[in-house]
C-alpha cells in the first residue's frame, strides 16, 4: 500500500495546467534483497498507470499486488526477506514518470516532484496447518445429528429453528412435512443469520428438520479432538456411590496446552512472538450427557500431579466434583459396565495477530472414580393392574378395528419421615414401566413414547382377551413404579428411616381407527333440482292482523328463492331446504297412490359473497388536515385498510375496530396533506378496503375535497369610522364577526355574455355550483328559407346499348339485359361432355374462338384451397414463408431459442413452428389483451427431455406468473397446482399431441384437456392458480434440459373472433388415405 504524491507545482506565472496533456504518466517501483552484509539483489518490478489528469501535484492512494511483480522467483525472494530468520531485509525503490507531454501554450515552466507519504506491507495467509494425530484434517469439526426438530412457524412460509442444543453451526440435511412428505431442496432456503427456512410456497401444516451440527471446529483460537473419547468402568455405578471423577492426563514434553501470537515489529518488520501461554487450565472439558443427549461443559479443578509416571512427562489431573454435577446423567448404564463419553478443547480468543499457533499433545488418560462406603438399598416398588375395554368394537361385525392408541396420565409420589435426612442426602432413581398381558398370561415391557403407545391389528389379536361370560373383550395393563434410594450418611448407630411410594393412574385416553361397514336403503328415484338465487327490488313487508305492513323501502337488494325471498341484513340467516321423494302408484282402484318414499333437509347459512359496510364519518364533501375516519361493517369482517389512491395505492394504516363496538373501525389521519401532496381545493380518493375472515375483499371509494387553509377571524365594531376610544358605545352599536371563511365554496359569477334584448336569466347557486336559467324574449328565425323542385332537365343517361335496353325519364330509370340470344358464348369442347374440369388432370378448351367479336382468349378464375392438412387456428402459419424466423413470425413476440424458424411440415403437419433448444433455458412468448377467462389449444411434438415444451402463462403485463405445466424427462405430463408439481398424465415422445387449457382467473382454476394419438380427449383438473391475478396477458413456451428440437402447430385463442374451441382438431382439407378413400371417384358419382 503506497500513498505518495507527484506532478507540477511552482508553475511560472501565464502558464495553466490545462495547457498541459499527456498519456504517459506512471509510478514504477522495484523490489531488492538486502542481506546482513548490504549487497542488494534485484528481485522484480511493478509499473502502476496513474490517471492522466489533473497533472498538478497530487496525493496518490495505489494498492500494488505482488503478483504483479515481474520475476522468475519473486513470491520466494519477497518471502525470505519478510521472514525471521533469513537475515535479509526487503528494499524498495519508487520512482514517478511522465513522458510525451503535449503543452499548448508557448512556453510551460514548473517543477515535477515526488513525495513518499505512507508505505506499508498487508499480507494475507490463506492457508493454514491443521494436524491431528500426525495426519492433516480434512474435516474440522465432529458431526452431531439432531433429528426430527419441530420449526416454529413465523410468517406465512417462513419457519425457525428455536429449540436447537447447541450454538454451533450446522447444515440442514432435510426438511419434512409432519405427513413425512421429503421437501425438495430447490422448494425452501436456509438462512443461517437467524436460523429460519423460508418455503417457495405457502404451506399451513407443521414442519420437521434433521440438522448436523458443526461441533468444536476448528478455527484460528479453537481446537478440539474431533471425536468422542470413551472410558469404560467394570462395576455398577448404582451399588457404588460416585463422589468424583479424576482425569489424569499425561501430555508430551510440548503438549501442554497453549498457544503462540506473532506479529510484524513495526521497527525492524520482523515476525516476532508478542505473545505465548501454556497452562494445563487451558484444557476443557465435555462431558456427553445421556439425560439431554448433549455435551456439557464441565468445570474441573486442575492439580500438578508431575513426576506421578516413571518418564516424567507433564501430568494434571482434572477433577470433578457430585456437588456440581449429577454423575448419573453421564454415565451410560451397560449393566454390568457403564461408559463415560468426552470432548478436549482449547477455545481462546485473539485480536491483532500476524500468526498464531494452538496445540495440546497427549500421551495418555486414565480414568478413576472415587465412591463412599457401600449401603444397605433396599426396593419396593408399588403396581396396579387394570382393564381397557374393547367390547364395542368386537361386539358387531360390521367394524374392523385397524388401530388404537393410548396416552397415559399418572402420578408418583414418594413421602418421607419428617427428619431432613432424606431430602438432604437421599439419591433416588426412579422409573415407570408399563406392561401388557399376552396370550401366555405373561406381562410383557412395553416402551412409550411421550406416555404413549399404539398397538396394530395384529398386535391387538396377540394381546387380545375374551371372557366369554360376560362377552366382553379387553387388554390387560400393568403399571409399576420402580424406584431405588442411596443415603449418603453416617448415622453413627443404629436408625430408621421411613419412606412411602406410591403411583396413582389419573386417567387414560383411548383413540381408535377403525373400519365400519353400513347398509343403508337407496331410494328408487334421486332427483338434483338447482335452485337459482334471484335479486329482488321491492319493499319489505309484514302480515299482520291488520293486513299487509309496508316497511320503508331499503336500499339493498333481497333474495329470493323458491317464490320466497330474505332479507338482506348484516346477520347471517340459515335457510332449510327440504326435498320430498314420492312414488306415484298409477295402477291403484282409488285413483294414483302419492307414497313418501325418502325426505331430505339441506341446511344452508347464507352470506355476502364479498364484505359490506359504510362510511360513517367524516360526512360531507369537505375534509381538513386531520380527520377520523370511522365505518361500519359486517360483524364478519377482519380487517379494514385506509388507503390514498391516485392511480397507485398507497397504505395510510389498518382502521382499528372500537372496543365497544367490534363491527366499527376507526382510524385518525393527521397528516393528509403531507401523506397525499395534495393542496387546498385539490379532490383525493380514499380507498378502504375491507377483508373478511375468508380472506374475501371489497373497495370503497369515498372523494373529498381537501381545506388546509386556516381561518383569519377579525371583529368590527360600529361601521368602521368611529373612534371607540373616545366615543361610547350603546347597545344599538353593531359588533360583527368575520372568521374570513365563506360559508360554502359556491360560484357566485352572473352569466353576463348574452343579449338582453332577447333573453333574461336567473342565478340559482348552492355550495358547489350555479345553475342559470334562460329565458327567451323576443327570438325567431332570420335564417333564409327557400322551395326548389327538380325537373330533371340536366340529367342524361349514358349505358352500353350492346348489354342493355335502358331508358331514363322524370326521375324514372327502366333497364333490362339484352336477350342472351344476341349476345355469343364461345363454343366450349365436346370432349368430355361438352365440359372441362379446372380441378384435375389436363383441360380442353379448344373452342371458336374466332367468333367472339376480336376476344382471342379466355380467362379462368378459381381460388387456390387451404394446403394439405391444415388445422385451423389463431396462429397456424399457413401464410407465411417457408423458413420465416424469430419475431418475424407472427406469433413471436420474443425469442431465446437458437432456432426458432417456420418449416414446410412434419409428421402430417404443414407449416409448423420448429423450435430447436441449446443446454440453456430457451423460451418464446406471444402478449395479447387481458383476459380473465378463456381457452387456449395448440399441437405439440415434444422429445422426452427434463422440463420439455412447458406452457406458462402470465398476468400483470407479464410480471407474475399464473399456471404452467410440461412434458417431464420421467414420461409424465405434470402441471404446477398451486405450490406442488402434479404427474396429470403419460405421453409418448416425438408425437402430435393436442393441448388445451381452460383458465378462469376470477375463480383462480383452471382445466387441461389432452387429446393423445388415437385416443379421445381427456379432462384433467381443475388445479389452482400459482399466484392470483386478475387477467392474462401473455402465452409463454420454454423448455430446458439440452440440445434438442420440438415442434408447435396450430395455436389458438378462444377470443379470436370467427374461431370456436376445437376448431383446431382436424385439418380443414386433405385426403387421408384408407381402403376406401374415394379420392378418385367423380363427384356426384350414385
């Protein structure tokens, strides 16, 4: 890093800068080794561009890489002159250089000077050596699994992790619904920063993760041993009470540990040690826990047990203490043995280092554990058997248990004598077991989960019991305390200690599944009747005694059904429908039997498709500064949204609703004029926006015309030209108050810009407008008037008399073609048949042509037929050439693919659109108008290839996609629903296949419909939108996956005027060819 400054100064006088240029302005700085005895071997160079302006003298920030240094061996020279022990020194030389300076002027005189402000030396060490046991460490850290780890939901796809048992770092290894469902790496992302996952897609259920912990890495201040050590103990460490734990550990001759800090002396830039320390309390330790299923942090006490061995290597033994710990959560029971499992590590903390290094080496560990003198245990541990009775799912053969399960709520208690003894120096162990009777009558250990536990099908039979004199079926539990007790304490005699143990089963609960089978009567006949909804515009009414009451008519509109109607108001009403099934028994000597044969209730509660409410205040036109806004709603709703609109919405705050009356929400706005920009006499919208607890929505727009202009009040006494001051005022002087506000915001203006003599006009004004009245006085018609009649005497026929017989007379024209007898038909050829056929073969048409009065030639016109196997559509390149590309084709808005070009045809096809991909992601697309419904139906040959020929439709002017399915590389046409991939259907690759889909983006569905070979079509769906728009505006077709090329035809859209859905399915001309394809017979032919 070097900052220096160079260029001009002490310019002479009538010279400028700006008269000066050059292109060749550069530092050059070169690099030496300079040994103990002075002798300077060249090492490399550098030359630094500096910026050619300004070329006065300037200070100059450059950062020189010594990579860029030109030599054979540089990095290995900079290196022994940088490092200890070499006993070289690095000498650096800078010099600045301009050169080729264009001076327009007539003479420049200045200095050029060089000034060293700063140099300094930043080396970076990516590297660094990792050794453990003698062999250098791949992975710097021990591998800890935490399973099956329930995420806390935060937001609407977003998960966090918040009962993790470590600070570690860690790697999600998997992400699971709680139906076990694997979710795809590419569907969520992991933020480490806060320990969340957000999902691609929203999801409602519960989320499960496996993570693996980055335990004890390895970094510049922290080793660890990278794996567990485990000691192993002979006996029970039941029957012997441990006290302590020792840990004797006997390190190499420089394995204490400890660590080493180098850094630069700023003097000599030699690396020298600022630092160093080695003390066996450096050392900790991690003892695994098998209660938690962690490791803990153990705190030691560290004695020099040196000399202890016969090769007087340094020892330490690292105790542990029962007063601060209890061993048996670390001791893993074995029976006969038991295991203890721990991590080594040294874990500091550095700052401003140039190196470091952090060891510990360890020759051996012996383990020992100190225990009191034995006890007298004795065990009792209290059970009870009891029953759960299956009986009525055995009782009738018409359910099939599958399943139950069980979740058990108990008490334990263990009372002692009233002494302190127990409390203070008792150890208890204690444990539930739970046990089930078999077949054997023997009770067999059950393992619970959480106090629960399942039993399948064939579990049940194997445990299940009959008593066949009371017919019932049950299974037989048994649960048993068991508890163990060790005082440590010298009673110094004979003593009695009482205890009492107890379980109590509080209560159990019991889930079955099961399978029933009913048999229920179909009635013989079933009729769906739909009954339409009608909105009705009449007033409410009531029947009296007195006869019909008129309610005062309403604005809103009722609904009717079934010749009734209801009411509509705030609450929501329940509507029954009842449906009588009867049977007509004609054959009857009474006359036709009406017999019940089956009655139906549907009970429906009806709502308001979308919320409803009104603006209670502010009322008026006008609104100032600061305003609340209050509106009622339906009780229903959750939400209300103040929103200004101007074309754009902009979120002013969430209306809260009032504590006293839950359907009306407030909210104080004091800052319009701030918030909307707005100035006095402008006119705002106010949006609200009203969310239901369906999460239906509905906008009302409320115009105000804003007034922040504040009053200036003035009073006057009298008229203004006394002087109160010396005159008195009497209760007949006029005071009056002017607040300098008008009392409406009328127009005053008389209409002045008429002519009085022939009209009057009156003013009537109100507070937002005048209306004028016109009178008409003393007006008529000076405009000329005039009769003309037509004699037709200027008007003269002209026509050919060879064609017709015409006459023209008073208006009247009589016209008539000339007999066919006088005029000639050409003399057509008597072979065939006096005819010919312009549709095939070769024509004759030797007639006498002679005779046609000079006409020498006949003229023919036919229209040219549609091309062979055609299908018909909005887009089906019938005209255009052959070999059109890109956006030339009408179709083709945008185009990625490498080839995208028009073709004669393929496979019974004409004029196809022939796509060919590159290993990239190639895509083509066609905007239209907004559509919130519609079809869309094309042909697609595809390859079997990864994400082929995918159709994806946009809405927003293209900005969010809608819906898209494809053709997967697995065989399966699969369509996104939602958030999920969805396999719809197989196909077979390299063949015409016709698509369709049906989109309805008010209801956010849509339908697929796909016509295979020689197979009729078939509806799919209907599946949902991906993100919901109101409308579609562009048809988007991409594929990825590799080199490879698919075919388009005939794409069509519902909206195209003259074109019906399914227009597209079959060629409108061509011959297909069979047995009997009657290409060559005659027309007509009987």
């Amino acid at each position: 890093l070097l900052t220096m400054k160079s260029g001009f100064n002490d310019i002479m006088d009538g010279t400028e800068l700006t008269q000066i240029t050059t292109n060749d302005y550069y530092v050059t700085v070169k690099l030496y080794k300079l040994d103990s005895d002075n002798n300077i071997a060249y090492i490399g160079s550098s030359t630094q561009s500096i910026a050619s302006l300004p070329l006065g003298f300037s200070q100059y920030n450059l950062e020189i890489s010594f990579d860029s240094f030109e030599a054979s061996n540089g990095l290995q020279d900079i290196g022994e002159t940088l490092t200890q022990g070499y006993g070289n020194d690095l000498y650096v030389t800078v010099e600045t250089t301009i050169s080729n300076c264009l001076v327009d002027a007539h003479l420049f005189r200045g200095h050029f000077a060089q000034q060293i402000l700063d140099a300094q030396i930043e080396i970076e060490s990516e590297n660094s050596g990792l050794i453990y046991n003698g062999v250098p460490v791949s992975t710097p850290y021990l591998e800890l699994d935490h399973n099956n780890i329930q995420l806390n939901k935060i937001d609407e796809r977003k998960y966090q992790f918040d009962t993790l048992k470590y600070n570690f770092g860690y790697e999600v290894s998997e992400v699971r619904t709680e139906t076990g469902t694997i979710i795809d790496n590419a569907d969520y992302y992991f933020s480490s920063f806060d320990n969340t996952i957000s999902l691609n897609y929203e999801y409602n259920g519960l989320i499960f993760a496996d993570i693996i912990y980055h335990a004890f890495e390895w970094e510049i201040d922290s080793i660890s041993t990278l794996e567990p050590i485990t000691m192993s103990f002979s006996e029970d460490f039941i029957s012997q009470y441990t006290s302590y734990l020792e840990l004797e550990i006997e390190f190499d001759f420089d394995g204490i540990p400890g660590f080493e800090i180098m850094n630069l002396d700023t003097s000599s830039g030699k690396v020298v040690m600022t630092s160093e320390e080695k003390n066996a309390n450096l050392l900790r330790l991690y003892l695994y826990n098998y209660k938690t299923e962690t490791y803990d942090f153990i705190d030691c006490v560290v004695y020099d047990n040196y000399g202890g061995s016969n090769n007087f290597l340094p020892t330490f033994s690292y105790i542990i203490d029962r007063n601060f710990i209890v061993f048996e959560d670390y001791f893993n029971d074995l029976e006969s043995t038991f295991d203890i499992s721990f991590i080594l590590a040294i874990d500091e903390s550095f700052d401003n280092y140039f190196a470091s290094k952090i060891n510990f080496g360890i020759n051996s560990i012996n383990a020992k554990i100190y225990h009191d003198p034995p006890s007298i245990e004795q065990f009792l541990n209290p059970h009870f058997v009891f029953d759960v009775d299956l009986s009525k799912y055995y009782s009738t053969g018409s359910i099939d248990l599958d399943e139950i399960s069980l979740e058990f709520d108990y008490l334990t208690t263990i009372l002692n004598d009233e002494s302190s003894i127990f409390s203070q120096y008792a150890l208890i162990n204690e444990d539930i077991v739970f046990s089930i009777q078999n077949k054997y009558f023997e009770f067999e250990t059950l393992t619970l989960e959480d106090t629960k536990i399942s039993f399948s099908r064939k579990e049940i039979t194997n445990f299940l019991i009959h008593n066949k004199d009371n017919d019932k079926y049950f299974i037989r539990l048994k649960l048993e305390y068991e508890w163990s007790c060790i005082i440590k304490v010298n009673l110094g005699g004979t003593s009695r200690i009482e205890i009492l143990s107890s379980v109590q089963l509080v209560k159990y609960n019991l889930n079955v599944k099961y399978s029933s089978t009913e048999t229920e009567r179909i009635s013989a006949f079933e009729s769906s009747t739909p009954h339409d909804l009608a909105a009705i515009n009449a007033p409410n009414y009531v029947e009296t005694d007195a006869g019909i009451v008129v309610f005062p008519d309403d604005s809103e509109v009722d609904i009717g059904i079934n010749s009734g109607f209801l009411r509509n108001i705030d609450t929501r009403q329940r509507l029954m429908i009842r449906q009588d099934l009867s049977y007509e028994f004609p054959d009857s000597q009474l006359s036709p039997i009406s017999v019940l044969v089956d009655q139906s209730y549907s009970d429906m509660i009806l709502r308001f498709t979308k919320p409803i409410g009104y603006l209670e205040s502010p009322t008026g036109f006008y609104i100032n500064n600061s305003k609340k806004f209050s509106f009622i709603t339906e009780f229903d709703v959750a939400s209300v949204e103040l929103y200004w609109f101007d074309g754009t919405e902009h979120l002013i705050g969430e209306m809260q609703p009032n504590p006293l009356q839950m359907n009306k929400f407030e909210y104080n706005w004091n800052s319009i004029d701030i918030d909307t920009g707005a100035t006095s006499g402008d006119t705002i919208d106010v949006l609200i926006r009203l969310t239901d607890t369906l999460s239906a929505t509905n906008d009302y727009h409320y115009y105000f015309e804003v007034d922040f202009i504040a009053p200036t009040p003035s009073v006057t006494i009298g008229d203004g030209i006394q002087n109160f001051e010396t005159e008195v005022s009497n209760p007949f002087t006029n005071i009056d108050f002017d607040s300098s506000v008008l009392p409406s915001y009328g127009w005053y203006e008389q209409f002045t810009s008429y002519d009085a003599s022939y009209m009057t006009s009156s003013l009537s004004p109100d507070d937002h407008s005048s209306t004028y009245t016109i009178d008409p006085l003393n007006m008529q018609n000076n405009f000329p008037s005039e009769n003309t009649q037509e004699d037709w005497s200027s008007w003269n026929l002209s026509y050919d008399s060879q064609v017709t017989d015409s006459s023209f007379s008073n208006g009247s024209l009589d016209s008539s073609l000339i007999p066919q007898s006088a005029s000639y038909v050409p003399v057509q050829a008597q072979t065939p048949s006096g005819d010919f056929n312009l549709l095939d073969g070769t024509s004759d048409f030797a007639g006498d042509l002679a005779l046609s009065d000079g006409i020498s030639f006949s003229t023919f016109d036919s229209t040219a037929p549609a091309p062979p196997n055609h299908y018909p559509a909005t887009y089906s390149f019938e005209n255009l050439a052959d070999y059109t590309s890109g956006t030339d084709i009408d179709f083709v808005d945008y185009n990625s693919y490498s080839v995208a070009q028009i073709i004669p045809g393929i496979d019974g096809h004409n004029k196809v659109l022939e796509l060919t991909s590159n290993t990239n992601w190639n895509s083509i697309y066609d905007d239209f108008t907004d559509q919130i419904g519609g079809t869309i139906e094309w042909w697609v040959k595809t390859p079997q290839t990864y994400y082929s020929s995918r159709l994806i439709l946009y809405g927003d002017n293209g900005a969010t996609q809608v819906l898209w399915f494809y053709f997967h590389d697995t065989g399966y046409i699969r369509v996104k629903s939602g958030g999920s991939n969805v396999n719809v259907v197989t196909y077979t690759p390299n063949t015409w296949i016709h698509m369709r889909v049906d989109f309805n983006s008010f209801l956010g569905l849509f339908f697929l419909y796909i016509k295979k070979p020689y197979e009729n079509e078939v509806e799919y769906g209907p599946y949902g939108y991906i993100n919901s728009v109101s409308a579609i505006d562009r048809a988007h077709f991409d594929s990825g996956g590799g080199s490879n090329i698919r075919y388009l035809d005939a794409i069509a859209y519902s909206w195209t005027p003259g074109y019906t859905i399914g227009d597209n399915l079959y060629t409108t001309t061509g011959h297909f060819p069979g047995t009997y394809s009657f290409e060559n017979d005659a027309h007509n032919t009987q």
